[in-house]
C-alpha cells in the first residue's frame, strides 16, 4: 500500500474530512488531495507530523510494503472500518446509476402529477365543452394520486437497493488499493456528461417558467394558460429529472471519495436542505389549489409559480448565509 493510499485509509478511519486535515497540519486542503492523490509526496516535516496525528510510526507510512498498521501510541486509534473491494466499488456506482434513473422518473412524475387536474380543468372553459369541473377535479385527482404512488413506489424500491450501502453514509469504512484511482478516473470521464445534463436541466428548469408567463401574458383565455402551465410542469419535470440522475451518478462517486457534498459537513446540510424543500413546495402547492377554487380565476393564480421560484431561490441563499456565518 503506497503512502497515498495510507492517508485516506488513516484520515477516514479517524472521521476526518481533506480540510480537517489539513487544519490539523496548517496546509491547504489542495496540498491533501494532491498527497492522498499521488500527484505530490509530503516532506519529512510532514510525514512526521502525520505520524504524531494518526499514532503510527513514520516506517508504516513510508514502506509500501507494510500493509498492517503499527500504531506509535500518540494518535487516535480508530475501530475496524469495513474495506470496499474494487469489486464492491464497481457494483455500488452502476447501482447509483440504475437508481438514478428511477429516481429521476420518480421526480419527473411528481412534477407531472397535477397535469391532467389541470389540463382538464381548462377544458371545462372550452366553449361547448361537456366535461363539467366536478368530474374534471374527480378525475384528475384520481390521476394525480396515481403518478404520485407510482413515484413513492419508486423511491421506495430506490431505497431498498440502497440499503446495502448504508454505512457509506457513515465514517466506517475505507478503500481498498486502488479503488480511489478507479473511482477518480471514472469521475474524469464522467465530468462532461455531468456538466452536459446539469447545464440541459437548468435550462428546462427556467424555460418552463419562461413558457408560462409568455403564454400568460399573450393570451388571456384559462384554456391557453392551463396549456402553458402544464407545459411547464413537463419541462420543469424533465429538467429536474435529469438534474436528479446526473447528481445520483456523481454523488456516488463522492461519497466514495468524501469529496463535495459528501464531506460530513456537505452532508448534514443536504440532509436539512432536503426537508426543507418538500416542505415548502408541498405548502405552494396547497395554497395555489386552495387560492385558485376558492376565487375561480385560473388565469391569474398561475403566478403563485415563477413567485415560488424565486422565493426558493432566496430560501436557499438565505440558509447558505446562515450556514456560512455560523461556520465563521
């Protein structure tokens, strides 16, 4: 085992994060990942403080022959971490790619939920149209509550086939010789790809508003409204589907390597950002049905949306200060 690998296996088996580390040591967590990245080897200074902070003598780190750890007495002595195999590894990044893809359908069938409900409802305002608003709500209600069961349906068997890979959530476990070199040469090819749908959902995602309020403005019958907001919607579900898979196939590849939003600190807050966004849609949502029954005025209710957005947006930034200040 090379000294690169013996950083990550010791920093992970203590909990550490690369910039921990790199406080602990007074250098830049470039510096870490270009250590534990083989790009560059740290000076004696540095060995021997690392050998000080992880409690193994200096000729564990500097033989790559010695595969067993010798622990000095002055550091941290960790529990057992479970190793993923290159095998293992390779089983856990195509399995975040077929979740991925349920995951995103999941989304884009969330976000199309309300279509027909509202498509419907536009046609009761087609004139001559015989389909009367109860039957159109009854209707598109039913179908609304069947793409949101086939969506938790999803999600459900998602989690199901990621129980197996639990602890990656946690601090116990370590990479095997050269999982890490595997993983970051995956995440170099995967790069454009990401950038390429990550670019493609924005893009829907704010095309879709742009649809709805173009659409609105131009024409003012409730039918053409109803269309441009379902249009909407499946933009919006595409571009949110897409961003969804990208970001499965990437985060597997970091929380291999507790990289980005992987790091214990990233973590914690997508776990407090993630209740936080159903929440707050789920609430636009209901207010924007309760609003448009109760007053009857579908063609101006539809701009409780591109609002929501924005204030979203804001939301997020908000929480990110917070983050940021408390951090400081």
């Amino acid at each position: 085992m090379i000294l690169a690998d013996k950083i990550i296996r010791l920093r992970k088996k203590l909990g550490w994060s690369q910039e921990e580390l790199a406080d602990k040591m007074n250098v830049s967590r470039q510096a870490v990942s270009k250590w534990e990245g083989a790009q560059s080897t740290p000076d004696l200074d540095r060995i021997l403080q690392m050998s000080q902070l992880f409690g193994v003598t200096t000729d564990y780190l500097l033989k790559d022959d010695m595969e067993a750890e010798e622990f000095s007495g002055n550091g941290e002595e960790g529990e057992a971490l479970h190793t993923v195999t290159m095998e293992e590894a390779n089983t856990y990044l195509e399995n975040r790619d077929r979740t991925g893809r349920r995951m995103g359908l999941g989304v884009l069938l969330c976000v199309l939920s309300p279509v027909m409900l509202l498509g419907l409802i536009g046609a009761t305002f087609l004139e001559g149209s015989a389909l009367t608003q109860t039957a159109a709500v009854a209707i598109g209600l039913a179908a609304l509550f069947i793409l949101v069961m086939a969506a938790v349906a999803l999600f459900i068997a998602v989690g199901q086939k990621n129980e197996p890979y639990q602890y990656l959530d946690g601090n116990d476990f370590t990479l095997a010789y050269g999982v890490s070199g595997m993983v970051r040469e995956r995440q170099a090819q995967y790069r454009e790809t990401h950038n390429r749908y990550t670019i493609l959902g924005v893009c829907l995602c704010i095309l879709g508003p742009l649809v709805l309020v173009l659409g609105s403005v131009l024409f003012q019958d409730v039918p053409t409204v109803m269309l441009c907001l379902c249009l909407m919607l499946l933009l919006v579900g595409v571009g949110a589907g897409l961003l969804t898979y990208t970001g499965t196939v990437r985060g597997g590849m970091q929380r291999l390597l507790r990289e980005g939003d992987y790091t214990p600190e990233n973590k914690e807050k997508s776990r407090r950002y993630g209740k936080v966004a159903p929440a707050y849609w789920m609430v636009v949502t209901a207010g924007f049905m309760a609003w448009s029954f109760l007053t009857d005025d579908w063609k101006n209710t539809w701009i409780v949306w591109p609002i929501a957005g924005v204030l979203f947006v804001a939301l997020m930034a908000i929480l990110w200060a917070t983050d940021r200040e408390k951090k400081d």
